[in-house]
C-alpha cells in the first residue's frame, strides 16, 4: 500500500537521536531549548515552547491567552479535532465558521459576518483557531484585520504548516497572529515522532505556556511569591500538564529542521506534477492564494460532480483496492458524534460538507517515487473510468 504521506528518516536523524541516548539527559536537557531557538530563528518568532504534541501546545496557547469557562473559541470545521478539543479543554464552547469553497481554509467574509452577527447580540468569541489546510496559509491579512476590529484573539493551527510562507514570510512568525501551532507528528512536514510547538512574540504568553507545560511550576525568583526563599524551592504558581517533549525527539526535530526547505521544495514538485498529470480529468486540483507558498502536507483533490458520474467514494474504494492508501480530510468535525451532542448538525455548515462528500487525499511524501507517482495518478484515472461505468 502506497501511504498517503510517511515520514523521511536518513542516517543523521538517527546517529542525532542515538547521541542523546549516550548523553547524561534523555529529557529536560539541553537539546529541548536548543530546538526551540533552532525553531524560532527559523520562523522569526520571539518564543517557541515545545510541546509533547500540537493538541497539547493548543492547548497551552488556549490556556495562556485566558480561555475558560464562560468564553467561546470559533474554528474551521474542515480541520482535525483537536483544534475543535483545545477550547474545550479548557471548559470553553466551541463553534464554527464556514469554509472558502476554494482553499478550504475558514472564509475572512463568512467570518466578519459572523462576528457581525455575534457583537449585535453581545456573544463574541474570545479567540479563533485558523487552520492553514493542507499547509496553504489562510488569508491571515484579512483574517486579523477582522479579528482586530472585534477584539478578537487568533491562533493559528498551522499543524499542516511548518515551511510553507504568507507574504514571503514562514509561517509561524505570529504577523498576523497570537499565537501560531506546528505538529511534529510523522504524517506531518518534519518529525519527532510525537509533538509539538507553539510560537509567540508575546512576553505574556510565551512565559504562560512554558510555565504550563511542566506543572504550572517556577524557579524564577521574580516570579515567586516568597521573595528571598532557599535554593531548593520551586512554586506552583497555576495548575499546569506535563506536556514536556524529551531531548530524544528535540534532537531528531533539530536534525529534520535542517532538511525543511527540501522536504517542502520536493512535496511542491510532486504537487505540480499532479496539477499536470490531472489538468484534464473531472477533478478540481488545490488552488493556491496568491502571495502563499504551501507546504504540502495534503494533495486534495475533490471529484467534480458536475463533471463525472464517479463519486468519491466509488474513487477511493477503487484506489484502496488497488493499493493506494488513499485518505479523506476531514470529516466535519461539527458531524462528529461528540459534537452533535453539544447540538451541532449534518447542515449547519453547508459548504465544509459540499467539501468533505468530494475530498480525497492523493500520497504526497518527499520520498514517493517517480512510479509510485505514475500507479497512483493512473489509478485515479482508471477509477474515475470505472465510477462512471457503474
Ligand atoms: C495533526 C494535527 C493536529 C494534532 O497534532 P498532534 O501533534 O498529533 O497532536 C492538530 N491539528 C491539525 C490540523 C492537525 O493536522
């Protein structure tokens, strides 16, 4: 089965990993803060706080922007749970806002009327979680101009991200945002097996987040209620997580920094070759904003019904059968069981769900082969034919 995305592991992530494994720390070492640096020098950000997953650094950005109970967070319903479970962690209401039918990134026009909408009846969210899908930034301009007028904050989910740019900026310099999330997880653009980071260039912030991922604990001074105290005290300033990654993953993570560039040039190769190989089969292939590069984390490519009898799900069996690993993002999230408990419904947001009965994710990996490439795109095609033999 070709995988719809894997990870890219060489010679040096290992020998990076197996360095720590002979060194005195495995976890709160060195290796931690120094992928830290590594990571927001790359991206331009004043903090960077790791994270033993993206869904714990959402959570910790949730957490140390002050959302809780009483306060809601609106996000796209194109995206994957967590960026849905963060706000309620954090005993908050979640809801959503419509996606743009073209890059299935939440709509700045659906958005503004939203909050148009919410300020008229005094019911404004506290902060939104875009999601930048498939590694194409949203409109973050027009996203934080309406975000601003409103008083609302913004955190991007940028799990899809890590390298790809807005404005000719890397993603996750926090431009136009509070806070900005990338996912380590393997599937993602650079691994550390599990994790995740959250970015700021808030002070306020970046201390809170650091502060709860390892207990709500501090050993500054100037932070500490008692003033003078002993050498061996520590305070519990907050009721924090252990959300700490290990050295192991830091140093993997700092070795698969190195090869972002080329990891994301050789995904938007395979991306082009798709736009190719497809230009004149019933398929709507991913448009791009201008002034974004994307990082390819996902090729999604909807079945155009106006134009072929096929459906996406006679497409994807057929491809799962002949050994494609195929994949779909997402399911509505507000579809989910869950969330249909809290009163959401198949409906609520029309074009998410036009979007999800169409989507299919194509492999895309910086090591998927010249053929692999020629079985998956003729396979698509021989699946469109047999969808609409039927
Ligand atoms: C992968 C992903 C996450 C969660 O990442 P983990 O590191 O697995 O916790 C959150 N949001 C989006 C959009 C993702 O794709």
């Amino acid at each position: 089965m070709i995988p719809y995305g894997r990870q890219t592991i060489s010679q040096d992530d290992i020998e990076a990993v197996v360095e720590v494994l002979k060194s005195d720390f495995l976890t709160q070492g060195p290796i931690v803060p120094e992928f830290e640096k590594a990571v927001a020098e790359k991206v331009g950000a004043t903090h960077a706080v790791t994270a033993n997953s993206a869904t714990s650094a959402l959570h910790l950005a949730c957490l140390a922007i002050g959302l809780q109970a009483g306060d809601t967070l609106w996000t796209s319903p194109i995206t994957f749970v967590a960026s849905a479970n963060c706000a309620l962690y954090c005993g908050a209401t979640v809801d959503f806002v419509d996606i743009d039918e073209r890059t299935y990134n939440m709509c700045p026009i659906a958005l503004e009327t939203k909050l148009t909408i919410a300020s008229q009846g005094g019911a404004l969210p506290k902060a939104i979680v875009v999601v930048h899908m498939c590694g194409q930034s949203c409109d973050m301009r027009a996203i934080w101009e309406v975000a601003q007028r409103f008083g609302v904050l913004v955190i991007e989910d940028a799990s899809h991200a890590i390298g790809g740019k807005y404005e000719n900026s890397y993603i996750g310099g926090c431009q136009y945002s509070d806070v900005t999330v990338f996912s380590f997880h393997p599937v993602k653009i650079v691994t550390t097996a599990e994790g995740g980071i959250a970015l700021t260039n808030s002070n306020a912030i970046g201390n809170r987040m650091r502060r709860l991922r390892a207990h709500g604990i501090t050993r500054d001074r100037d932070e500490m209620s008692g003033g003078e105290g002993e050498p061996w005290v520590y305070e519990q300033l907050d009721l924090g997580f252990n959300y700490r990654m290990t050295d192991l993953q830091a140093a993997l993570g700092i070795s698969q920094l190195k090869k972002l560039d080329s990891f994301v040039s050789r995904r938007k190769e395979i991306a082009l070759q798709y736009d190719d190989a497809l230009a004149a089969w019933p398929v709507i292939t991913p448009w791009q904003l201008n002034d974004v590069q994307s990082a390819w984390h996902l090729y999604v490519v909807r079945v155009d019904r106006e134009k072929t009898k096929a459906s996406r799900k006679s497409v994807f069996n057929f491809m799962r059968e002949s050994g494609i690993g195929v994949n779909v993002h997402y399911i509505p999230v507000h579809t989910q069981p869950y969330f249909r408990r809290l009163g959401f419904g198949v409906g609520d947001f029309p074009i998410a769900e036009r979007y999800y009965d169409e989507a299919i994710s194509l492999p895309i990996y910086p090591e998927l082969s010249e053929h692999d490439f020629q079985r998956v795109t003729d396979c698509l095609k021989a699946a469109i034919k047999h969808g609409e033999s039927c």
